[in-house]
C-alpha cells in the first residue's frame, strides 16, 4: 500500500515555469526516457506493508468503499483527518476506550493476506506511528512547497 506524491513537470510553451528532467542509470542518460515528453515526477511518500486498519481507512474515506487495488487521488484534507485520527489514537491510554474508539474509527479490515486483525500493542501500535512518521513528511512537504508554481497532489493505491 503506498502514498504517492505526483509533481506536474510538463514544459509547455505558455507556461513561464520551465523544468529540466534527467533519468541516469550508472550516470548516463537513460535512452528510452526522453525529458521533453515528461509529464509528472512520481514520488513514494508513504508505504505500508499489511496496514489493514489503513488501508480500510482509505478504502472507506477515499476510495468510496471500493477496494480494487486502484489507484486513487487524496485531497490534502483527507490526509489531515487521518493524521489527526491516529494521532488521537496515538494518544489514548491503552485499554477498553481507546479500543471502543478504534473499533469505531480505525478498525482492523479483513481482506487477502492482511497480517494482523488485533488492536494490540506491538503491531497495531507499530502501524499508528509509522503513519504518524509518514504523513507528519507529507504535511511538511506541503508546507515547504506553498507558493511553488508546481502542481503537487497525492494518490493512494494497494495492489496484492
């Protein structure tokens, strides 16, 4: 499951911004990537590895409840509700509250090879943080780049 940031490279001629593109392997120019028909520089963001509370997170605020391994644009406010969401699961005390409240807001998703189904301590907790980690880059990435002539804008996929 990955977070991906899309940047829009594409020199046209009315546009006053222009951008210079380069993919080398081993330092030399790869031959079958021509800069001029660039068109968007992807970025991995975020990757989440058998994340099913996550991953049904987007798959119900994102994806409108469908899971078909797609790929799917993210606005920046459904990336801070999730921040704030596991922050504030972050945050809670362990104990039957906080897992009333996961249950209710981030609860384990069952699906095809999808790890582990219980709010526990180890691996659930490892996810919450690791998403902290995650979109605490994304949103400084934002900030950093306010103002920038760039059209950045972030997807989301699975695939299995």
């Amino acid at each position: 499951m990955y977070l991906s940031r899309k940047s829009y490279v594409q020199n046209w001629d009315h546009n006053k911004t222009k951008y210079a593109v380069s993919v080398l392997a081993n330092g030399l120019p790869v031959p079958t990537i021509k800069p001029n028909r660039v068109t968007y520089i992807t970025e991995q963001v975020g990757y989440w590895r058998k994340s099913n509370a996550i991953h049904g997170w987007f798959v119900r605020n994102v994806q409108k409840g469908v899971d078909d391994c797609g790929i799917y644009e993210v606005e920046n406010d459904k990336l801070k509700e999730l921040y704030d969401l596991v922050l504030h699961i972050n945050n809670m005390e362990p104990g039957e509250e906080r897992d009333a409240y996961v249950m209710e807001h981030l609860p384990p998703t069952e699906g095809f090879f999808f790890g582990s189904y219980s709010v526990d301590e180890d691996y659930y907790r490892y996810e919450i943080t690791a998403t902290i980690d995650i979109l605490k880059e994304v949103f400084e990435d934002i900030e950093a780049t306010k103002g920038s002539p760039t059209c950045h804008f972030y997807e989301y996929g699975s695939s299995w």
